[in-house]
C-alpha cells in the first residue's frame, strides 16, 4: 500500500511538473516571437520606455503580491489541516491580497499627485503608472486564482488559463498596437488577459469552493502569523530573483537612453532562459510535498526527487 502511495505521488509530482513545463514553454516562445514584432511597432525608444514600465511592473507586482502566490499554493495542498482549511487560506490571502493592492494604488496615486514621476521620467509616466496600477491590480486577482487552482491540483486547469491569458495580451495588445495605441494599448491586453484568467478560474473555483468565507470571519485559531511569516521569507527570496533579471533596466532608464534600454532588454529575453527550469521546478514542489513538509517526512521528499528523472535531468541541463 506504501509503495502504490509512493508511486502514485510520484508520478502525479512529475505530471504536475510536465503541465507547468509546457504552459511556461508555450509564454515563452509566444513572448519571443511576438517580441520583435513589438520593438518594430514601437521603435527602439519607445520598446525601452516599454521595456522599463515591464520591468517597474515587476517590481511593483512582486510588492503587492507578498509571496500571496507561493503562499496560496504550499497551505491549499496541505491535507492534514482543519475542515473549511481550504477556504480558510483562500479567505485570507484575498484580504491580504487587497490591502496590498490598496497600499499600492495609493503610493501611485501619491506619485502622481505630488507630480513624482513628471519630475523623474517625464508627463507621460502619469498615465503609464495610473494604467500599471490596474495591470498589478488585474495580475493579482489572477494569481490568487492560478494558485488556489493548483492548490486544488487543478494544474490542467490552472495552466489553460495562463497560456489563454497570454495569448489574449498578445492577440489584443498587439490588435491595439497596430491601431495606434501604443505602450498603454500593450498594458491594457495584460489586463484584460488578466480578468478573463481570473473570471474563468474563479467559475472552476466555485464548484470546489465557498466563496462566502471570503467575507466571513476566519476561526480564531487560524495561523494568519503563520501564514505571513512564510510570505517574507517568499517576498525575500523573489525579491532577490527579480533583482537580477530587473535591476539593471530600471537602473538604464534612469541613466541612460530609452533606446539603449530597449536593445538591452531585447537581449535580456534568452538569458532569462536559464531560470526557466528552476523556478518551475520550485512551483511544481512547493505544492506537491507540502503535507509531507508540515508532516517532517523530509526522507521521503528526498525519495521523491530521486524517482524523478525528468526532474533531475533537466536540472543539470540548466
């Protein structure tokens, strides 16, 4: 009986891990085709502009997110938690979630009232956070939804909507584009991409879930410290990721051109291949053997990772 529950992990880890893989393979290659089209369009000074509002959306999405993502996903999964546990940690990363967002939207709004970003960037920049405000906003409520599907190993459902949402951004920002609506026609495709992933997920949700603990009030015995503890150890770590992959080009716009913004992060796109494989490893993990972490059964999470040669063979090749 142990071994068919080894087996059977096992090969749902690795299952787990294809799916992902393959979502993560469909955004990329989707992203490096529809790349030079996009620097074309816009030309090298205004792909830098781009380039650098994508890069402060980074920044700026990993703030209002708090590592609510990982978060979400590692406490759904575990099994050995109190009945409503489910929808106890959805209840409350959505409220985290929102008073992030909040926080957020009111730096902008501060931003721009006190004229913070005519006086560094420039008139435009106004609008162009006022609209990446939304974009986090929308990017937020997909992600809770993206996670609390994989929490409910629904990785078939929840990686569908993320190769819909990008082609979505892609097939509308690029329609908006060509229209003539430049870098904010680009930001409102990820937004709309974002609400359709978020609607049609949160369809899938209300079949498993009760959606009336989001307003209800959590049991006074619920983990919240817990729960937040585990964030800023995410947030840390993340920050950090983004750090190398982000740092540079916000740091270009700022002393530099625009153009040589662009052509940087242009060139940025295949070496950020190399973390491909690790962080959808640490995605597929996180979840997968989190009731065996909060077990201590570490031995056999051990097991796990040797039974796995897919896993293994594409961490040396990265």
């Amino acid at each position: 009986m142990l071994l068919r529950a080894g087996v059977t992990m096992t090969t749902s880890v690795l299952g787990k891990f294809a799916r992902i893989l393959s979502s993560n393979i469909v955004v990329f290659l989707t992203g490096l085709l529809a790349t030079p089209v996009i620097t074309r369009i816009l030309g090298p000074s205004e792909y830098g502009v781009y380039a650098f509002l994508l890069s402060a959306l980074a920044v700026l999405a990993l703030m209002a997110d708090g590592g609510i993502f990982d978060g979400i996903r590692k406490y759904m999964a575990e099994n050995n938690r109190p009945p409503e546990w489910k929808n106890h940690v959805v209840a409350f990363y959505t409220r985290v979630a929102v008073v992030f967002i909040a926080l957020l939207a009111t730096a902008i709004f501060l931003a721009i009232e006190f004229d913070l970003l005519v006086r560094y960037f420039g008139p435009e920049y106004d609008l162009y956070f006022a609209t990446i405000a939304g974009v986090v906003a929308a990017k937020q409520v997909g992600a809770i939804t993206r996670g609390s599907l994989m929490g409910l190993d629904l990785e078939s459902v929840s990686e569908s909507l993320k190769i819909l949402n990008n082609l979505i951004f892609i097939g509308l920002g690029l329609t908006l584009l060509v229209m003539g609506y430049g870098i904010l026609g680009l930001l409102f495709g990820k937004i709309v991409g974002y609400l359709t992933m978020a609607t049609l997920g949160g369809a899938v949700l209300s079949r498993h879930l009760d959606a009336s603990w989001l307003v209800r009030r959590l049991p006074n015995s619920f983990p919240a410290r817990e729960l937040l503890e585990f964030n800023v150890g995410s947030l840390v770590l993340f920050g950090l990721y983004l750090s190398i992959l982000h740092a540079d080009i916000l740091m270009l716009e700022w002393f530099r051109s625009s153009s040589e913004t662009g052509i940087y992060r242009a060139a940025l796109t295949f070496a950020e291949f190399l973390w491909f494989v690790p962080r959808i490893i640490q995605i597929t993990l996180l979840h997968s053997t989190s009731t065996l972490w909060s077990d201590s059964k570490y031995e056999r999470i051990t097991d796990i990772l040797h039974e796995q040669p897919g896993i293994r063979s594409h961490s040396r090749c990265c």
